[in-house]
C-alpha cells in the first residue's frame, strides 16, 4: 500500500521496472519526456495489472514528496534528474543508470533517504574473478555482464534485452537462467558499499524524526 515513481519510465530498464512495479504497488507514477509513449505504457501495463493506479506525467517534482519509492533510469548522463531535497523522508531511491543519474555529492545531502545503486550479481566462482576494476565488490559484477555470462554459458548468441524495447517475458527468462547457473542478486549497496543493518536502522531513525519534525 504504497506509492512509487520511474523516472524515465519510456526507456528500456524504467519501462519494465514499471510493469514490475505495478504489480506489488496501490500506486505507480510514470514519469518522462514524451506523453504519447507514457499513455501507451500505462495502457500495456492495464493488460497485466488492471487495478493499479496509474498515473503519467512529464513532472517528477510534482509527486516527489508523496512517493515511497523511485527509480530513476534515465539517459541523461549529466543531467539533474530530480532535487532530492524534495524527496519525502524514508523513501527509496533505486538509480539503475548506467553512469548513475544521482550525484554523490547531492545524495550526500539526504541521510534520512536510501539510496541504492542497481543492477548488481553475485556470480559463482570459487577464486577472485579476474576483471578489470569496475568498482564493485568481490564476484559482483554488473546485470548487463551477468546476462552476457548467461547466454554464453546456454550457448544462445543472439541479442536478448538489448536496445529500447526489452521484453518483460525475457527478463524473467534470462533471470530463471541465472539461477540455474548459481547466480543471485547482489547485496543492496549504496555510496558507501554494502548496506549493513544498523545501516539501515539508521535511515529509519532519521526518517521517521524527519517526518515528525515536518508534522509539527
């Protein structure tokens, strides 16, 4: 029973982070540039969950003090995708762009917001997997580079979820393909590595006080 925003929900990862989305969430914010591809969005995502609510728009300021959870998966390197300083206490932010939407420096800013950098698997390899430094933890290593690893390993060479129009059909193939290989997802990190409890605890505390501090 909760609200939920995808910036850049037309694009490729946002639009199926968006049919994902609209079947655990009361309520499911699509946000973007072009109206016409976020109507058609919200209308294919009906077919699957007819009972969400739904809304579009080109806006993301509008909504950010109301929604529990954002994803932002845009393509606007450089860009600012949206003023966290609007963003309501407690929420999550889940930033799967590839670089990341969301500067550290103004991340830095919200302490009583989590935030999490996407999109990672932990693959099973018994030593060190040798790869060029991607700043990530030990035998983790991207999604994309996941899913290459997968389909090499079935022997299927074909594009899979490349480009703008990804099939929801495809991700939940390529995810039951990464299990069967002993594959899982990544630990949740943030700026600082891996999110512990206390973590976490933390961001709840500062959360529910700000939320206080607002109400009086």
């Amino acid at each position: 029973k909760a609200k939920s925003m995808v910036i850049g929900a037309t694009i490729a990862i946002g639009s199926v982070s968006s049919k994902l989305l609209s079947m655990v969430f009361d309520e499911v914010i699509l946000c973007g540039r072009n109206t016409e591809k976020l109507n058609n969005l919200k209308n294919s995502i009906y077919q699957d969950s007819p009972y969400t609510k739904i809304i579009t728009t080109t806006d993301s300021s509008k909504y950010l003090s109301e929604v529990d959870m954002i994803v932002t998966a845009t393509s606007g390197a450089g860009k600012k995708v949206l003023d966290i300083m609007k963003v309501k206490p407690g929420c999550v932010i889940t930033d799967v762009a590839r670089p990341l939407d969301l500067k550290p420096e103004d991340v830095a800013k919200r302490k009583d917001v989590m935030y999490i950098e996407s999109g990672e698997i932990e693959v099973p390899v018994k030593d060190y997997l040798h790869i060029r430094d991607i700043h990530l933890p030990k035998n983790v290593v991207f999604a994309c580079m996941a899913e290459t690893i997968v389909l090499a390993l079935e022997g299927r060479f074909e594009k899979f979820t490349i480009g703008r129009d990804i099939e929801w059909e495809k991700v939940k193939e390529i995810y039951k393909l990464g299990l069967k290989h002993g594959m899982k997802l990544a630990a949740i990190s943030g700026l600082n590595g891996v999110y512990t409890d206390d973590d976490i605890n933390k961001i709840r505390s500062l959360a529910l006080k700000a939320r206080r501090d607002n109400a009086n």
